[in-house]
C-alpha cells in the first residue's frame, strides 16, 4: 500500500527538480548558486560571528561555539551516516534516470548518496541555533540566518546534487537539531 505512495512521491520530486534545476533558471544564478553552495565561501560569516560573539560574550562565547559545533556534527551524522546509508538514493547528476536532462553547474557530481541533504541539515541546524540563542544580541535580524541557510539549500537543486525533498528533510533535520542543542545550550549556559 505504501509503495505506490512512494513511487508517486519519488516521481513528483524529479518533475520539481526539473522544474528548479532546468527551467527556472537564469545566467545570473548559474554564476552565483555553485559559489553560494560552496562552504567554504561563508568562513568569513563564520569568523564574523566568532569575533562578535566572543566581543560580546566574553568567555561565556566558548559555551555557545562548543554547542554549535556539537550542533552541527549531530546534523552532519544524522543526514550522512544514518539517512544516506539507510535510503540509498542517487543524486540527480548520477541517477541514470535524469542525469541526462539535468543540468550539473559543478565540476563533477558529488560522491555519495543524495538523501538527505546535509548541506540543508547542517546548515539550517546553525540557522536555527543562531536563531534561538542569539536573540538578545541579534534581535529581530537572527532571521537572516533562516534565509541564509534556505538559500544555501537551494542552491543544492539548482546546481543538480540534490532533489527538493532532499533538502526539505535536511532542513527538518537542521531545524530540530539546532532547536534542540539551544535547548540544551541554556541548560548549560545557566548552570
């Protein structure tokens, strides 16, 4: 009974990606979405926090980066070692099926399975940790980092790794985990 719900679910996604990947495109994100994706592009947003966490926190910062940093490896290890392994689904650029009416913006298709999206649930894992714990110092613009993560998590779709549902499980992923380390980061941060 559930199998036709799958398939069904399965089919709906590609034709999204086709859509998100091969037709709502444009020259503008073709040069950008691989650049966005690219973690190691955002190391100055991450130094950026670092510096203005700990010139407002002091030593108390330390507290919120280990929490951060067990965040996102809790994330990372859910998506990668229990999903990928448990799913085994392909990516669009290596799936026999569609990887030739997609469209590969990066040099070459990812290793590894394609769901779920870790880039989503490490990402918006932070998003929502930085969200949560950050209020006081962010206020209303903590949200940002919801529209940073979610951007960077299209551009997983648009650049051909990942399908859509891909990245919507990671980001469920991400923003229960970074809900849940916040929750434990203030039970740690008020001992």
């Amino acid at each position: 009974m559930m199998q036709p719900f799958w398939n069904d679910l399965l089919a709906k996604d590609k034709a999204f990606f086709a859509i998100l990947n091969g037709k709502w495109t444009n020259s503008f994100f073709d040069t950008i979405m691989p650049w966005v994706r690219d973690s190691k592009n955002w190391i100055p947003l991450y130094i950026g926090i670092l510096i203005f966490l700990f010139y407002k926190w002091g030593k108390s910062g330390w507290k919120w980066l280990l929490m951060a940093v067990i965040n996102v490896a809790l994330t990372d290890q859910i998506s990668s070692s229990f999903f990928k392994p448990f799913f085994h689904r392909l990516r669009p650029c290596a799936d026999p099926e569609i990887m030739y009416h997609s469209r590969l913006l990066l040099a070459h298709c990812s290793g590894g399975f394609s769901f779920t999206s870790s880039h989503a649930a490490n990402h918006f894992g932070l998003a929502m940790f930085i969200v949560m714990t950050m209020q006081p110092l962010l206020k209303k613009y903590r949200f940002v980092f919801l529209f940073w993560a979610a951007t960077i998590s299209y551009a997983q779709i648009y650049v051909g790794v990942h399908y859509p549902l891909d990245v919507f499980v990671g980001a469920i992923i991400g923003i229960i985990g970074g809900f849940l380390s916040s929750k434990l980061y203030f039970k740690i941060a008020n001992a």
